[in-house]
C-alpha cells in the first residue's frame, strides 16, 4: 500500500506524543514492504529526506504564502497542507489511504475541498487519528473554551471527525469520551506500537525511594493535584521523594505555570529534597532515571494513550495509573500489572501507601507483569497486521458520502411548509438595481460569463430614481433579450430579493448585488454540491474585497451558535428556491440591512444548512456610499434586536454558549475571522502576527522544551510574540 502521514509534531523539531507515534509508525509500516511518506511543517526549510527504503519524509517551510494573511496560525497550517497534497496528487502521485492528526485540525481543508469537489481527493479513503483533540484539552485543562481562536480550532476539529472517512484512536477511554462528536462515524481502536532498544541499559533496582513523573506539568495530567498527596505523606512523616521532568505549559486561570504554583505553594518540600522538578530530558536519558526509581505514577484526570506509560512499562517498571486514561487500559487488572486508582474514588493515598509498602520482590513481580502485558498490548507485528487490515478495509469499504457531515447533530429539519415546482436545474440571478448604473454591466457581463448554462438572470430595478442608472437600464433590456427586468416601487433591499425570487420559477436561486462580480467557475461549483448533498440548502464561496478595499474575508459552513453572533458567509449564495420560500426569505423589517444573515439564520435554525466553498470566487465593490457603509452602532444593535425577536427559539437554546462568546471575543459586529484572536475586537491579519505563528501558549512552552526549543523561541521573539509567554 501506498500511504500518506500528516502531521503537525516529527522529530527532530517537534516532539510530543503525536511525533512519536507518527515516527514509529511510519517506520514499522515501511519496513513491512508499505510505501510511506510523511507531510510535516518545518521551521528552516524545504527538504525531501529519504532515511531508508519505502519511506519519505516532505518536509516543508510553514508560516508561508499569503493564506496567513487571511487565516489564524492553525486553519493557514491546514490550507497549507491541502496545498502540498493537492499539488502532489497533481503531480501523478496518488496514495492508498491518508492519515491525518486531528489535532489542531490540519486536515481542515483537505477534507472540506474534498467534499466540495476537488476530484484529485475523491476517491481516496481519509483516516483521522484522534491523540487528544484541542476542544478537550481546552475543556480538561480549565483555558476559556470559547475563546478565538482555540474555539473555532475545536469547531474544526469536530467538523473533521466528522467529515473523515475513518476514525481511529489508541485507547477505548478516549472513544468513550468523544464519539459523540461523531456520532455517525465509528471510532475504531487501534493500540500505539512500540519497541526501545534496551541491550546498553543497565539493571533495574527496586529499593529506591523516589517515585518518577514523566510528562508536562499540565493539569489535566493530575500532577498539580498528586502533590497534595504526596505533601500528606511528608507532612506523616514520610520521606518518598517525587521527581518530576517534563515542559511547564501556560495555565490559562493563574496566567502563568503550573510548575511556577508549585515552587511557590511546595517550596518547604523543594528545599527538603523531597520534590524535585527538572525540565523535560532527551528520552534515553529519561529511560535511565526512570530504571533508577521504585515505580513510576500516571495520575492523569483524563488521558488517552500515554507513552509516558507504555515507556515505563517496557522497561519493567512498577506502575500506579489513574483510571482515566489509556493508562489503566495498558496495566489492565489491578494489582497484577500495577497499580490503578481513581479520582473518583480518592484511592490514590491508599494505592500509594500500598506501593510504598511493597517488598522489592513483589515490586520486582508488578514490574515484570507490566512488561509482558505491555509487550503483548504493543507488539509491533501484532500493530502491523492490525494497521493493515484496518487500511485494507477502509479501502475496500470506502464509498464517498451521501450527506454533507454538518456538526450540528441537534439540529433536525423542519418539513418544508410549501411547495412549488420548479425547472429543474436551472438557476435564476437576482440582480437588484437601485440607481447603480455605473457598476451593472460590468455585473452583467460578470453573470453572463458563467459557465453554468442552464441560467436566467433577473434584475428587479427597486424604483430607481437616477436617470443615467435608467436608461442604462433600458440599455441592458435591448442588449440581452433573455434578462427579465422588473420595474416595482422602491421597497428596500429585502423585498427586491423576495420580489426576484417569487418571479423565478427555477430549482436553484443566487444574489448578485448590481456592483458585485463572480467568478465564471461559481455557480457550476456551488450547484454541483447542491447536487451531490440533498441536506445542503445553500452554497456560497470565500469573498475577495477590490476597489476601495482589498483582501480576502474566508467564509465557513454555517453552524450554531458562531451563527447566532455573527454572519458567516455573503449574499452571494446559490440556495434552493423552495427551500429560501419556506424559511429564508428577507423579512422587511430588516430594511436598513443585515436582511441576508437573518435569512440565513431562519434556514439554519430549521435544519437547512450552507456550505463554504474554501477558495475566492465572488468579489464584492468597497464603495465609500454602499449601503453596509452606511451602519452606525444604534443601526447595528437595532437590527441586532429584530434577528433576535425573528428568531427566539434558537437563541434561547444557545443562550449559554452565545454568553461564553461574547464575554471571551467581545461584541459580536466586532468580529470578523474566528481563526485569530479577537481580544477587544482587533483582529491581525498579518502573516507575522502573534497567532498566526503560533496558535497557543501551551504548544509554544512545549515546544520550547524540545530539543530545538532554544532556537524556535529566539526566532518567536524576533518576530514579535514575546507577548504569548506573558
């Protein structure tokens, strides 16, 4: 088989779990006749490294191009991958099977053009591999969960676990806690594979009196909370020592570190010698201090698969785990492999004290049950032919998907209240047209140029009182004998567009505002997903700014509640008409503007959702008189208050999440892209800004205790971040 790995953590520069794994499994699959390659970001260049037969390793230069100029470190991260694959299977090269991470969601956009219709990436079967996504470790480690840009990250990460072809993750613990996400898509289990080279290490010794923690100092990772154990057996009179290695992330609630809480509230026991904190160590080193101590603990409050443990067990070490992981799946029967507590249960202090008390023969007897356990659990041919027949099957049992995967499971359609018949297939342009005369041949011949045949183009002329606007009008209905134009006193904006769609009789409805252009290639795109998906109800495209302005503003699939706040896509959509007729039509009400979002927000609310197509293929005219320039803030919040009272029952039901929103980003109209960090309504949309290169504080603390640490935060402070770390 020809396979493809991706993801965000490779030796030598980014460690971690994630890099681990992806290392030995890359390696393990090649040796076994497999052809591999894997895709990581890299700090200093471009290179293409071939360590050994079957496997290849493209390694590629990120923070790169102008996409992070309109995208937060993490979602550019993903496009950029979608770019790299897609010119790679452009260029005749065409895998088995690809393996994305779903950490930090960089499959994002891989499995979005996917589905939208990139042929190169059809009929290729996508695995994610769930590690511990952000959406949880923002949950478990107590950081503002609806906070930009670590929110929309988690949004993204849901919405892949969702539009993958395949999941797969290491432990049964963290299937449990998160296949609801993905309701409709199984999680398949598959455990790590490992194997160390032991044949320099020296023996084991069991009468020590130090207990080992390998891993960062985070709290989900239950060691803030197991030196308070520790400290009552110090304070009994014990003298077991806790020695600690590994990073010191950023903890949100304490801005600071946990490791620097605990030097302040533990220095009594620091000066004692009792508890020790060390930075994180190379792994071989780690190896032999872990070969030094009476056993080592994995006291994590919510774990997946740690390799911190299947380490400690392969070197034979005696073992207490927390229930609440991966971790009690590897020692599996209390007692014989190690020893398992639960928070729940507040054992820990007694399944410490029982450790403490064991005779070095008995030590001698967990450890070596942990051994054989773990050596059978990971068994690197057992993993192989596990890997193999789940890749075989997910090739043989691929079949693209019938349904768009939205992740608002909770959401359910509402039957449509009317129908009309409709010529199938065709699409009918509204064009409203007030006094813009100086724009609408250039909007027309914009319509015309598509090259979608099956078209009819409506311009619904709102009383326009400008008498150049006119006879250009008059012009248009002697040059295009096909444009139906229909004359209607000026009624606003909203009732042009009903008035438009109550005239077509086509399957397929869009807007086009009469300064506005498109892209030749949009409405074919935007009806071909109509046409593969029957749950998709409107499709709309990346919006590119030009005249008075420029840039690029990305759109999203509409969820809920990010709708709710603030408007995900333009008016340049291509919806179904029964569907815009029943739940999407421009309520008069809203006549000052905002009429399209509040449409939008009815066809959600009644399960009718929208797709983004993720590429520019519509252009909307910066005008200093257009009529979105014309908001002032007493306009904003009163047309705010009408969506609101249009639509109660779905703000009700998000109250709380909307709340979270908007205390952590700010007011909502402030927002404009929830891939960056919109603290007090300024968002960055430079390539150098601070979230573009790099997303969070904690991945930035981890990676500064890798092996390349030093120079990554030389180079983050060059360009200007030193505020993440404070």
């Amino acid at each position: 088989m020809k396979i493809w790995y991706l993801t965000s953590e490779f030796p030598p520069e980014f460690g971690g779990g994630i890099g681990m794994y992806v290392d030995q499994v890359s390696k393990i699959m090649a040796r076994n006749g497999h052809e591999v390659t894997v895709f990581v970001r890299d700090t200093n260049s471009d290179k293409i490294e071939q360590p050994e037969s079957n496997l290849r390793y493209i390694r590629f230069l990120h923070c790169q191009g102008t996409i992070y100029k309109t995208l937060g470190y993490w979602a550019a991260l993903s496009y950029q991958y979608y770019e790299i694959v897609n010119r790679m299977l452009e260029s005749g090269e065409k895998p088995d099977v690809i393996e994305i991470q779903e950490y930090g969601a960089i499959g994002y956009y891989i499995l979005q053009n996917k589905l939208v219709g990139n042929k190169n990436l059809t009929k290729i079967p996508i695995i994610v591999h769930l590690h511990t996504p952000v959406f949880e470790l923002s949950r478990i480690n107590q950081s503002p969960q609806y906070k930009f840009p670590n929110y929309w990250v988690g949004q993204m990460e849901k919405f892949c676990m969702n539009a993958a072809d395949f999941l797969v993750c290491p432990s049964e613990f963290l299937k449990r806690q998160i296949q609801n996400i993905a309701p409709n898509n199984p999680i398949e289990v598959i455990n790590l594979p490992y194997c160390v080279d032991m044949k320099n290490y020296p023996e084991r010794t069991y009468d020590s009196n130090t207990i080992l923690y390998g891993g960062r100092t985070e709290y989900r990772k239950g060691i803030y909370q197991t030196i308070a154990i520790f400290e009552k057996l110090w304070l009994e009179g014990n003298t077991v020592k806790l020695r600690i290695f590994g990073g010191d992330p950023y903890f949100s609630p304490k801005a600071t570190t946990l490791g620097e809480i605990i030097k302040k509230k533990y220095k009594k026991w620091i000066d004692l010698g009792l508890l020790e904190l060390n930075n994180a160590i190379e792994p071989e080193k780690l190896d032999l201090e872990i070969l030094k101590a009476k056993a080592v603990i994995v006291p994590s409050i919510y774990e997946n698969f740690p390799y911190s443990c299947v380490t400690a067990m392969w070197l034979g070490t005696p073992m207490l785990v927390s229930r609440q992981g991966g971790q009690a799946e590897m020692v599996e029967e209390d007692g014989k492999c190690g020893l398992i507590f639960d928070w729940d249960n507040n054992d820990f202090k007694d399944k410490l004290e029982q450790l403490l008390s064991m005779t070095p023969e008995e030590l001698k007897e967990l450890g070596n049950n942990g051994r054989e356990r773990i050596f059978s659990l990971c068994n690197i041919d057992k993993n192989v032919k596990l890997r193999e027949t789940f890749y075989i099957n997910s090739i043989s049992n691929y079949t693209p998907k019938k349904n768009f995967p939205f992740i608002n499971h909770d959401i359910l359609k509402t039957e449509l209240k009317a129908q009309e018949d409709s010529i199938k297939n065709m699409l009918s342009i509204i064009i409203p047209y007030y006094n813009l005369g100086s724009y609408i041949m250039e909007t027309i011949e914009s319509a015309v140029s598509s090259n979608y045949n099956d078209k009819e183009i409506i311009i619904v002329n709102d009383g326009s009182t400008d008498e150049e606007s006119i006879k250009i009008l008059e012009e248009i209905k002697s040059k295009y004998n096909f444009i139906n134009v229909i004359d209607i006193p000026n009624g606003g904006l909203a009732n042009a567009r009903n008035v438009g769609v109550a005239a077509s009789k086509s399957e397929y409805v869009t807007f086009l505002d009469a300064d506005d252009l498109v892209d030749p290639t949009f409405y074919t795109k935007a009806i071909d997903v109509l046409k593969t998906y029957s749950n998709v109800s409107f499709v709309y495209s990346w919006v590119e700014y030009f005249e008075k302005g420029s840039g690029i503003w990305p759109t999203f699939n509409t969820e809920l509640p990010y709708l709710l706040c603030a408007n995900m896509l333009s008016a340049f959509s291509v919806v179904r008409r029964i569907d815009y007729l029943n739940y999407g039509k421009n309520r008069i009400i809203m006549e000052y503007g905002m009429e399209d979002y509040d449409g939008w927000i009815g066809l959600v609310e009644n399960g009718y959702f929208g797709v983004s197509i993720p590429e520019a293929l519509v252009k909307y005219r910066i005008r200093q008189d257009s009529m979105s320039r014309q908001f002032n803030p007493d306009m904003r919040f009163y047309l705010s208050e009408q969506v609101a009272i249009g639509h109660k029952e779905v703000y009700k039901k998000y109250g709380d999440e909307i709340l979270n929103l908007l205390m952590q980003n700010g007011p909502s109209y402030l927002w404009n892209n929830p891939t960056f960090d919109n603290t007090g309504g300024v968002v960055n949309n430079s390539a150098n800004s601070n979230t573009n290169i790099y997303g969070y504080k904690t991945e930035l603390l981890r990676i500064a205790n890798s092996k390349w640490g030093s120079r990554m935060v030389k180079l983050l402070f060059k360009l200007k971040i030193n505020r993440l770390f404070q």
